[in-house]
C-alpha cells in the first residue's frame, strides 16, 4: 500500500507540472486536515456559509449520539468510516452536576472520552445541551434540568404515556421554564455550569461548538391546543425571554473559549412552517462572529407515527419558515435533529430522500437521528451494521471541502454530481465516498475546466474512500462540473 501511495503522489506532482496548476500539498495532508470552520463567506445566494482555515466551504454531515445509550469508541470509529465528519454529543445538565456547584467527575472524564475518540477519528462534536420536557423531575429520566434546578410550583403534572411531548403543555413544566428564564439565581447557576464546562471541553480539537439549548419551550398562556396560541406564546417566548437565555449562555462560554462555534435553536413550530422572532445575537469573542442556527427538521404527523404525505406542504414550508434568519443575519446553518422514527415505510422513505435533498439548499450540515442499530425506530442503521432500509440517502457521497463557490449536488442512480465555480485555484475540493455507494470503487470526471489534477483514495474493507479534484483558476462564472460513477 505505501508503495502505490508513493507512486500515486509522484503521479500527483506530475500531473501539477503539466497542467501549470499551484502545486498543492500532498493528499494525504489534506485527508489528515480537521475540517474545523474557521470563518464563513455568504455566497450570491444569500447564504452564509462555513469555511475552512483555507478558505473551502465546508459541509458537515452525521449524527447524534450518546442519548439512549452511551457512545462507544467503535460507534464513531463506524461512524467516520461510513464518511461522515460531525456527531451532534447530548449531553445531561443533571449528569454532569448532579450536586450543585460540582461536576461529576466520572460523567466529565466520559465525556472527554468521547471528544478524543472524536478526534482520533477526525469528526467534529457539536456538544448538545439536550432537555426533553424539562428534566428528570417530569419523567425526563436522567437528562435534561436537576431537580436541584426545578421549581414547578407545586402545580400539576399528568405524563401521557402515548404523547411524551404533550409533557410540555403541562403546567408544572411551563412554571419550571418559566423560573428557569425568570429567576437571579437559576440564570446564574446555570450560566455558571456553562462556564465551567466549557472551560473544561476548550482543550479539544474535535470540538466544533456547542448547540445552546434543545427544543427551548415555555409558558403557554391559554390552550395548547389551540394553534393560535402556540403560535403566539412562541413568538412572545423568541422576542423576550429565550434570546435573553441565548445573551447570557453565549456570554457565559465567551468567559473561557473564543474558539468554538455557539448555536442557537428556535422553538419547534419551525417544523410547522411558522418562522422565528429570535433576533441576531452579538458574539463577544475578538474577530468574526461564530453564532450559528440550528433548528429542527421534523414533521409532527410523522412524529405521530403517520406515514409521510408527500403532498402536505411540509419540506417546502419548513424551507420557508428557516430561510430569512439565518440569511438575514448572515449565520451558518447547522441542522441538530431530523429523521422519522421508521423510514421503512414508503412516505417516510420518500421523506428521507425528500429531505436530503432538501438541505443541500440551506444547510452546511446535519445531524440525523439517531446513530444506533437495530430493526426500526430511528436507528439508521440495521443489525449488521449497514444503512438501515430507507436510510441510504443519508448515506451518499457528498463534498466535506469545497474550493470554490457549490452550485448543485446530487446524487441519482449512482450517479454523483457536483457543480461548483471554481476558486482561485491550488486547493482540493474533496468528495466522500462511501463504501455502501461505491462497493467496487469509482471513477472521477471533471467537465468546464481545461486542465484538473484527479486524485482518487478507493473505498476498501467497508470504509469511504476520497476523491480529491483541483481545479484551475476560471474566469468569473465559469461553472466545472465533477461525475463520479461505479467503476
């Protein structure tokens, strides 16, 4: 094997000679390279986008972990072989400090665990301050908000057991939030857990950031079943109290790491079409803004157990819904959650397509959930290890690095192809190949460009393979073109 490297890199630098183009590092430097953001460029399209150290726009994709079961270092090892770059880490407020004003050492030394597993297999951790209805003082298990952090009011709670989400139109939950974003010494209590894990995390190279809060909710004032009024105790909830929460978390991580990127979430009307009234937040780190949006890409039905109706409106209204915002405020976009908990059926199936497709259009990741095997639910993969049936969309050669400006992407029939104008030349645009996609290997052709150096890292034993491109510098609007086929 190192001898066909050596030779494929001797073949590398020749090509470069004959095609006059920018001599660029070796492959295999690249493929060693984290693709941490280091900044953003907003494109003519209006959105902003992640970029990399040299200027490549970067795309993020994989999964959640570490909710239902933890993580193990095989899960991300499987994980980064199947291609993918990003794992979105939940983490548990009540875990880490299950006594007030002490982190849990064991749960701390876990969770450094998983960051160096992450990094030793080059993936980027998007640490998720995960809460499901609050806490685990409302059946929340052993995630989400201390009991020591829960006042309630003594007020009612009655769990459903058929709609554990209902648990938020609760009024125990609804006091308990509203304390959360009301109270001196909650805010402070829990600004100050924020520091002092970030403080701890900040050493990390895996670490892309930190997603704020899941699925903020509050008090609902009227009937929650009424759509109007959660309609409007959402926007009430985005204008005042939760960009408050954001304010003070980003200044509380801000204390101790400039480095990482910070997420805001809206509510989950999003996934309803209703778009957010969060305002742009400020980032007091030195230089370019690091605040990112990462709302949630589900559909309520679905969520239900309905089977997708392609004709509901539902990825086109969401599309709307999420667009302005981060647009608007000049913020990367990294989807936290979606996925139907089965895609076997053939709506769902056709939604997993549907939605793929979809966030090549506003997103510069994602995270599916969920990372897990097994013969349903939202495991993505099944029993053997493979992508689960109706998953395989998740599981398409995609551009991690892009230089120059993406223009279309898509996968077909095993057919993968991507438009882009090209940058100004001697940096490599590289393509995951996967495994699944391209068992026997494939083959890379570049069309719009009078001369590209081509180098191809086959799929093997199961793991994605590479295809790096370098392209020439073209002329403005000059549109190249990569096919990349089954051998």
């Amino acid at each position: 094997m190192r001898a066909r490297r050596t030779a494929a890199a001797l073949s590398l630098a020749a090509a470069t000679a004959l095609t006059g183009l920018a001599a660029p590092a070796t492959a295999s430097a690249h493929q060693q390279q984290q693709l941490f953001p280091a900044g953003t460029v907003t494109t003519a399209d209006g959105r902003t986008r992640l970029t990399d150290a040299h200027g490549r726009v970067v795309q993020l994709r994989g999964f959640n972990v570490d909710k239902y079961a933890e993580v193990t270092e095989a899960d991300l090892r499987a994980a980064a072989a199947q291609g993918f770059t990003l794992v979105r880490v939940a983490i548990s407020w009540t875990r880490l400090e299950p006594t007030r004003g002490r982190l849990d050492p064991a749960e701390l030394a876990r969770l450094h665990r998983v960051l160096d597993w992450a990094g030793k297999y080059r993936l980027l951790a998007l640490v998720d301050f995960h809460q499901d209805v609050y806490g685990p003082k409302f059946g929340g298990g052993d995630r989400g908000i201390p009991v020591w952090a829960t006042r309630d009011d003594d007020l009612p709670f009655e769990a459903d057991p058929d709609d554990w989400f209902a648990g938020y139109y609760q009024p125990a939950v609804q006091a308990a939030f509203t304390h959360l974003y009301d109270d001196a010494d909650l805010r402070r209590w829990q600004a100050d857990f924020y520091t002092r894990l970030a403080r701890e995390l900040r050493g990390h190279d895996s670490l892309l950031g930190y997603d704020l809060f899941n699925e903020p909710s509050g008090p609902i004032p009227g009937d929650p079943t009424d759509p109007a009024v959660l309609v409007a105790a959402s926007a009430a909830l985005e204008r005042d109290r939760l960009p408050a929460m954001y304010r003070r978390l980003i200044a509380a991580v801000r204390q101790v790491d400039s480095r990482s990127w910070l997420f805001v979430e809206p509510t989950v009307l999003v996934g309803l079409g209703v778009p957010t009234e969060l305002p742009p937040f400020a980032d007091p780190r030195p230089g370019a803004d690091r605040i990112g949006y990462a709302p949630h890409f589900y559909d309520t039905a679905v969520e239900a157990g309905q089977d997708w109706d392609p004709s509901n409106g539902f990825v086109e209204n969401y599309r709307a819904a999420i667009t302005a915002y981060p647009n608007g405020n000049r913020m990367p976009v990294i989807v936290g959650e979606w996925g139907p908990p089965s895609a076997r059926t053939p709506g769902n199936r056709a939604l997993v397509a549907r939605q793929t497709e979809a966030m090549q259009a506003f997103a510069d990741g994602w995270a599916m959930w969920y990372w897990c095997k097994g013969n349903g639910g939202y495991c993505a993969l099944d029993p053997q290890g493979r992508p689960a049936p109706g998953h395989e969309p998740a599981f398409a050669p995609y551009a991690r690095a892009l230089a120059g400006t993406p223009r279309s992407e898509t996968f077909r029939d095993g057919t993968y192809t991507l438009a882009l104008t090209p940058g100004s030349g001697g940096r490599w645009t590289e393509i995951t190949l996967p495994a699944t996609a391209y068992p026997d290997g494939a083959k890379v052709t570049v069309s719009g460009a009078r001369a590209s150096v081509v180098d191809v890292e086959q799929p093997r034993d199961g793991r994605a393979g590479t295809a790096r491109v370098l392209l020439p510098a073209a002329r403005p609007g000059t549109v190249v073109t990569v096919r990349i086929t089954a051998r």
